[in-house]
C-alpha cells in the first residue's frame, strides 16, 4: 500500500515538474515581449517625468525672461545716461541752493543738449567716408571723431561754466567760442563740425548759471548792508545808552545840589542868601537842561527802536534777521 501511494506522489511530481518545464519554456519564448512592454512602461514613465521638468524649466525661462526685461528696463536710463557721459556730457553740480527755478531751468537745456545727441545733430559730419574703400570702417573712424570732439568741448566748456562768477562771463564766454572753434579745427579734415545750434546750448547754459551767481552776489551784498546797518544801529544803542546814563547822574547831581541849596538858604542871610538864591536859580536851569536832554536821549532810543524794521529793504531784510 505505502509503495503504491509512493509510486502516485513520484508520478504526480514528475507530472507537475513536466508541466512546470513546460511553462518555463513557453515563458522564455515570451520574454523579449514581456522586457519591451517592461521598457515600455519605464519609457513611458521616464517621459512623463521628462515632460513635467521641462515644463517646470520653460516657467522658469519664462519667470527668468520676465526679470531680466524688468531690469532692462530699468537700466536703461543709465545706459543713455552712461552714452552721453561717453560724449563727455555728466550731470552739472552747480552750486543752486534751493532755488528750484533755476535747477528746472538747467535741466531743460541739458536735455535739449542730449537730444541733439540723441538725434545726432549736435554735429555735421560725412556719411559717405570710407577707409581702404570701406564705408563700414570709414563710418566707425567718423563715430570715434565725433565721439572725441564732443568729449573734448563738453569737458573743457563745462569746466568753465562752473568757473563763471557774477562778473566774468564776458571772458568765460569768449574762452567758450574759441573752444568751439579749436575742436572744429580739429574736425575739418573729416568734415565733422559741432553745430551753432549745440553751441548756442552752451551759451544758454553759460547765461542761467551767472545770471543766478547775480542773484546771489545781490543777495550778498544787500545781506552786508543789511549787517552794517544792525551793526551802526548796535553803536548808536549803545551811545545813547552812554548818554542816558551821564544825563540821569548829571539830573541826580543837580537835583541833589538844588535839595541842599534850598534847605542852605532857608538859614541863610544876607550876601549869603543871596548868592544861594543865584545858586538855586542856576541849579534850576542846569537840571532843566538835564531833564530836556533826558527826553531828547529817550526820543533816539525810540527813533533807533522803530529803525530795526528797515523799511528801504522790505521782506528781505526781515527774512535775514529771521534767519540769523
């Protein structure tokens, strides 16, 4: 019995054993079909996850874009203002003050200056100049020229503005012309010359600064008045102070000596009395005297009082005193 149950589990193993060889056959057969769907599904995957980093990347090439245009745009004020200062055309520093008028007044010819640069007729010069029958290369030599030439008179012209006082412009405007002329010598050759026009600019420029270095120059002098005035009324304070003083002990002596002549003369007789009697009379005019020059002192004071208010120089005067 045992042997029989032994035969059936060795046939049912050789059995499933065939049958499990068999299938491992057929498996291998369909294994290159099971590996590229395998590889498919991983390609697959692998592309999903290509496809959300690159479009993880374009945003940011975008965001990137976004930012780089925002900060072109930003420097780009500084770029024209980099390319006029390659013309040698820097902001002026001028010594304005407060007066806005002026600045504004500044400003607007300064921007008609770079944009007769920008236009490019701030000067004349060729279009047809060639090097070694280039006129690529002849444009680019007659660029640098203009280029040195408004470098040149724009350097040593604004120098000079900054150099003009309330009472020498007649010699800063002339040095300015032949300036002009110097540098448009030195573009004859080229045919490249600086317009009257931009020069003209200059003179403009040249004008607004002395005409507010008049301005000052008055406000200095009337302010200087203004001090020597303060100062003479200090003195005259003063004296009249000295004054009042020397007639108060003056009137103090006089009535003083009148107050024992006339108790003297109550006692006295005779030639006394009468001498005391000339004495009192003399004291009476004496402190009289006192007493006139007393109201005349106390009228100047008031006179000197009222003069602080210097009426000949109006709000300005009051607008220093409030400042000092």
């Amino acid at each position: 019995m045992f042997e029989l149950f032994f035969v059936v589990i060795l046939a049912l193993f050789i059995f499933v054993s065939h049958k499990y060889i068999k299938a491992r056959q057929r498996l291998k057969r369909f294994q290159p079909i099971i590996d590229v769907e395998r590889e498919a599904s991983r390609i697959e995957r692998a592309n999903k996850s290509a496809k959300a980093e690159r479009e993880k990347t374009e945003k940011e090439i975008e965001q990137a874009s976004d930012e780089v245009e925002r900060l072109q745009e930003q420097l780009r004020p500084l770029e024209d203002e980099l390319d006029m200062q390659s013309f040698g055309l820097y902001e002026p520093k001028y010594d304005f003050e407060n007066s806005e008028q002026y600045k504004t007044e500044l400003s607007a010819i300064r921007r008609e200056q770079k944009e007769l640069i920008r236009r490019k007729t701030a000067l004349l010069y060729p279009s047809n100049w060639t090097v070694n029958n280039s006129v690529r290369a002849g444009q680019k030599m007659v660029n640098e020229k203009i280029k040195l030439m408004l470098r040149a008179f724009n350097g040593e012209s604004d120098s000079l503005i900054m150099k003009v006082k309330y009472n020498n412009i007649v010699s800063i405007e002339r040095r300015i012309e032949s300036l002009f002329n110097a540098v448009n010598r030195l573009g004859e050759t080229m045919g490249c010359q600086i317009t009257r026009e931009y020069f003209n600019l200059k003179i403009n420029e040249l004008s607004l600064v002395h005409g507010f270095e008049e301005i000052k120059q008055e406000e200095k002098e009337e302010q200087r008045a203004i001090r020597e005035q303060m100062r003479e009324e200090e003195r005259a304070r003063k004296e009249i102070e000295r004054e009042r003083i020397k007639v108060e002990k003056e009137q103090a002596r006089y009535q003083k000596a009148l107050e024992k002549a006339r108790r003297d003369v109550e006692q006295a007789t005779g030639e006394k009395h009468s001498k005391l009697q000339s004495e009192i009379e003399r004291l009476n005019e004496l402190l009289a005297e006192a007493e006139a020059n007393k109201e005349r002192v106390k009228s100047r004071a008031e006179m000197t009082r009222s003069g602080l208010e210097l009426p000949r120089f109006g709000g300005v005067f009051r607008a220093c005193v409030s400042s000092l």
